[in-house]
C-alpha cells in the first residue's frame, strides 16, 4: 500500500528556513494521476493547505496565498519524494506539518512537529 | 478562498446514537467535498469523497450526502471508536483547497 513517511527537523530558528522531505512508497511522485500535497495544523489556524506539486506531461505547482512568496515544493525524482521549503519562518508557522496526496487527500504523512523559536 | 463552515463545533453523543454534521461552503463546490477524521496525536483519515464515496476500508455506518453548498456527515450507530474531530474539505475546480474548522464528537 501507499505510505509517505517525513522527515525534518522539528525546530527552526526564526528568519530562517523550514525544511521537511515526504518519501513515497507504493507510488511514484511522477504519477500523472496524482498530486502531491502540503499541509500544516496549528490551534490558531486549523488544517490549512499549503501547495502541491504534480506532473503532467511537465511539473505543475499551486501554492496559498498566504505563503506564496515563502514556499517552494519539489519533486526529486530520484529519491521519489518531494520536499516543503518555507523561509523567512516567524512563531506564527509552528505547527503540525503533513504531506499527503491526491484531492480528497486518501494517504498521508505521520506529521512533523515544527516549532518556531529561538 | 472557498470559506467552509462546520456545524456544530462540537457535540456530545453516546455510543449506539446517529450523529450529523454539516458543512457548508461559501459557494457551491459541486460534490468536490472529502470529509475526515482525526484522532490526537494523529493524521487526518479521509473517511469519504466526492461528497457521498465511501473510502476503501471505512465502515459503512458512515455516510456523506448534499450537493452545491450543503453537505452532511452522519454517523449511524456511533461506535467507541468514533470519538474523534471530523473535517470537511473542498477541492473543487483550483486551489486553494479549504478545511472547515472540525466537530469534536465526544462521549456524553
């Protein structure tokens, strides 16, 4: 069956960079009929959808609003994963973050805990 | 941004009573509509799509209905396995996709 499993750090200092990797088993991140999602938890904000990545023919990103100037989501084909960069990280980011796929999100990540602080 | 509005925000049931939860979108979402649940400590499970799929492996006293704006979860049968905050979630047409702010479903 289909598992992603995260990694990262669960501590960022702020201003800097937020980095966490979700390796895909039973499945391909190279799929043309998945998409490959971002998501975070917080009390204060919920489950809120970051971005995704999906291939197409080519590779497709959609990012929120709300991060878009601070986001990067990328495939690495080679270690069929893909990752989650957020900079210029504040308190306000800690969170629960979770990868998961599809549209009706039917597999996910366990979560990392990532916790803003100095 | 689709807004998305879950009612109530919490309830308190026994085990054997039907429970139901609404969802309502700011616009309608055309059955692109996943409803979840979540335990602590946890991921999200997605329990069904398309409004009213059953997900492979969910019991089948769960059941999802509504179209265009309004769409219900219910719960027949509330097992003790079921306390948990359940999330609806729309992915209609393009991003953003949007979560309602959850209904605990706890033990009275």
């Amino acid at each position: 069956q289909v598992q992603l499993q995260q990694s990262g750090p669960g501590l960022v200092k702020p201003s800097q960079t937020l980095s966490v990797t979700c390796a895909i088993s039973g499945d391909s991140v190279s799929s043309n009929s998945a998409a490959w999602n971002w998501i975070r938890q917080s009390p204060s904000r919920g489950l809120e959808w970051l971005g995704r990545t999906y291939y197409r023919s080519k590779w497709y990103n959609d990012y929120a609003v709300s991060v878009k100037s601070r986001i990067t989501i990328k495939p690495d084909t080679s270690k069929n994963q893909f990752s989650l960069q957020l900079n210029s990280v504040t308190p306000e980011d800690t969170a629960v973050y979770y990868c998961a796929r599809g549209w009706g999100m039917d597999v996910w990540g366990q979560g990392t805990t990532v916790t803003v602080s100095s | 941004d689709i807004q998305m509005t879950q009612s109530p925000s919490s309830l308190s049931a026994s085990v054997g009573d039907r429970v139901t939860i609404t969802c309502r979108s700011s616009q309608g979402v055309s059955n692109s509509l996943a409803w979840y649940q979540q335990k602590p400590g946890k991921a999200p499970k997605l329990l069904l799509y398309s409004a009213s799929r059953l997900e492979s492996g969910v019991p089948s006293r769960f059941s999802g209905s509504g179209s265009g704006t309004d769409y219900t979860l219910t719960i027949n049968s509330l097992q003790a396995e079921d306390f948990a905050t359940y999330y609806c979630q729309q992915y209609y047409a393009t991003p953003p996709w949007t979560f309602g702010q959850g209904t605990k479903v706890d033990i009275k």
